[in-house]
C-alpha cells in the first residue's frame, strides 16, 4: 500500500477513521462511567470539606494541619493548602456545611465548563468530556485544581471564534499580548500550590511588569492575613507539605516521588521551571501543562486536566486512547497516557500528520 493510499484510508475524516474513532469514543465513555460510579462512593465536595474542617479546627483555637489524615483512612484527607486560605474560608463555616458542599460542587461544575469552553469544546460534547474520570472527580469533589486549571488555560488561550475543538493559543511571544490580567491568571495557577509555577514564569519571561502586576493581588492577600494567621503557622503548612511528599502517603497518586529520589526529582522540577523561561511557540501552553503534570509531588486524577490541551492538539485517535487509559485510574494507565500524549506532540513536529489538522494563531489583533 503507498503512502497516498495509506492517507486516504487512516486520513482524518475518512470512514475508516471516523469508524475508529467512534469505537474509542465508546470504550472511554463506558470506562469513564464505571470510574464515575467509584467517584461518586465518596461524599460530594469533600476537598471543601477538608479546608472548612481545618478552619473550623483554627477558629477554635486547634491545629489547622493535623498530620493524622496521612496515616488513618478513617478521617478526612489532610489540609495542604497556604494559611491566608483559613480567613478567606471563616465565614463559610458558619454556613450550613450541605449548603456550601453543593454550591462548591455547582460552582466546579460552572467553572469546568468555561474552561472546556474556552478550549473549543461545543456544547454537544461539553457532558461526555465531564464524564471523563478526571474531569468528573475534580468537579465531585470541588477541587480547587478544576479553579487552576481554568485560569491555566485563560492563560495560554483565547475565546475561540468556533467551539470546533481547535483551541486559539494566546500569541503571548508578540509584543502586547501579554497583559497584566494574564499575569494574574498565571500567579493563580500557582497560588495555593507553587509546584505550578511553570505557567507564571512562562509570563513573567515575556513580560515581566504584566507578571509581577498579576501576583500583587496574591502577595497582597498573604501580607493582609498574616496578622491574623502569624508566622508559625506558615511553619506549619511547611511540614505538612513535606509530609505529603513523602512516599509512603497512601494518597499521592503515581507521583515521581514514588519512583526516583526525591533529589532528582527536585532536579526535575527545577529543569522544568528553566524550560518554562526559554520555551517559545503555539504549543508552549500545551508543554507548560505537560510539565507541570510530569512533577507534580501529589498525582490526583484531576491532575490529569493539564493533559487536555495537548489531546486536542495530536490526532484523536491518540487523544481518545489517552482518555482512556486516564480513565482506568490505574499506575500503568496514567504513565502510559502521558507518554502517549508528550511523544505524539513531540513526534509531531517531524510528522505533522499525527496532529489533527486545523488550528491557527491568532494575531494581537484579535485580542
């Protein structure tokens, strides 16, 4: 068979193609369902419930970062977040704890969708992409990464003209795209978990008074609660992140941490804040996600959102066997969809059939 009939065959939008990529489809969506339903056995929003228990815990006076949730299983997961979080969450402790469970939970919910909107995702296939088991336990449980992931890709991406699942990339390498708006979306990626550092640093490269305007508002919040939260208590937050690095955590996930020293992986992290300074191009949003998903200390399902720019970016056929293997919430599927995902991007580059076809950049103009 030549190549030109190979094309025209496995070429996007043939029969053949179409067929496989229904058949995927399928055994994503019937993979997905069946981690949902294993999702959906813990209580709903309950990564509200840890910070609220933890600022309930520091109103009273007790210990906001209890190292118990490392060991028992019994009782909620431990609290991670920065201390100036507690004042910011006191109020809502007074609230009834049902009302403020589903309101985070329909508030992930909105923010999901604006994301997957914001990536070119129409409206028909906005349900299936909440079924994907990362998608839908970040939203069960009203993690605050779904937040992260938003202002990730109001970072690297622009509103699309089309929602036909070709993203607009933020042409931040020309001159005025970079804003101090993007800046502050950026320093929110990073936040509440500096590991996500990459995404601000990308900016900060390009223009850096747009990137340090954007994390004032975040400097400015832990300066105005320290008073109230004091200097031990970031102490504190220290050792526990420390705790949740170590690998004998039941919960961290597939993590590096796991697998290497925790040297090198330092050394990893650090070459991947490097890489985020010098990495240029369309694709620079997409291998900022993939970094930050190569080292992040604690591997949560929901990390795997940071995955989703890159799979609408290669062939579907690639992308839905990732979705896949994601979705079986195993070891081996997680690190096999990520080498899926980063050599298809990368052998991309030489062989540009392996990206699906369409997508442009946007000029400044557009903006």
């Amino acid at each position: 068979m030549t190549a030109t009939s190979t094309k025209a065959l496995l070429g996007p939008g043939t029969p053949a193609t179409t067929i496989i990529r229904l058949g995927l489809g399928v055994v994503v969506v019937l993979t997905s369902l069946v981690a949902d339903a294993d999702v959906a056995k813990f209580p709903v929003a309950i990564d509200m419930m840890i910070p609220l228990a933890a600022a309930e815990r520091w109103l009273a006076g007790g210990v906001a970062y209890l190292p118990t949730g490392f060991t028992d299983r019994e009782i909620l997961p431990p609290f991670l977040y920065p201390p100036f979080v507690l004042p910011l969450l006191a109020p809502l402790t007074s609230l009834p704890l049902d009302l403020v469970r589903y309101a985070s939970a329909l508030i992930a919910l909105g923010v999901a969708v604006l994301a997957m909107r914001r990536l070119a995702i129409g409206w028909v296939l906005v349900p299936f992409v909440l079924l994907w088991e990362p998608m839908f336990l970040g939203v069960w449980e009203a993690n605050i990464q779904v937040i992260l992931f938003a202002a990730f890709v109001a970072t690297f991406w622009i509103a699309p003209r089309r929602h036909d699942l070709e993203p607009q990339p933020r042409p931040i390498d020309e001159r005025g795209s970079v804003t101090p708006l993007v800046g502050w979306y950026a320093a929110t990626v990073a936040s509440v978990k500096a590991t996500q550092i990459q995404a601000w640093l990308a900016i900060l490269r390009r223009g850096p008074r747009a990137a340090v305007i954007g994390a004032l508002p975040w400097a400015a919040l832990a300066l105005v609660t320290l008073p109230l939260v004091g200097t031990a208590l970031y102490g504190d937050w220290l050792g526990q992140v420390a705790r949740a690095s170590d690998p004998a955590w039941w919960a961290m996930g597939p993590s590096l941490l796991k697998f290497l020293p925790s040297g090198v992986v330092a050394a990893l992290t650090l070459a991947t804040f490097a890489a985020a300074l010098v990495i240029r191009g369309r694709d620079t949003g997409i291998w900022i996600g993939l970094m930050m998903l190569v080292v992040a200390p604690n591997m949560h399902d929901y990390q795997a959102l940071f995955l989703l720019p890159a799979m609408l970016r290669i062939r579907r056929e690639f992308a839905l066997m990732a979705a896949f293997l994601t979705a079986t919430a195993t070891v081996q599927g997680w690190w096999l969809s990520i080498a899926i995902v980063a050599v298809t991007m990368l052998l991309g580059r030489r062989w540009p059939v392996l990206y699906e076809p369409g997508g442009g950049v946007v000029s400044a103009a557009a903006l």
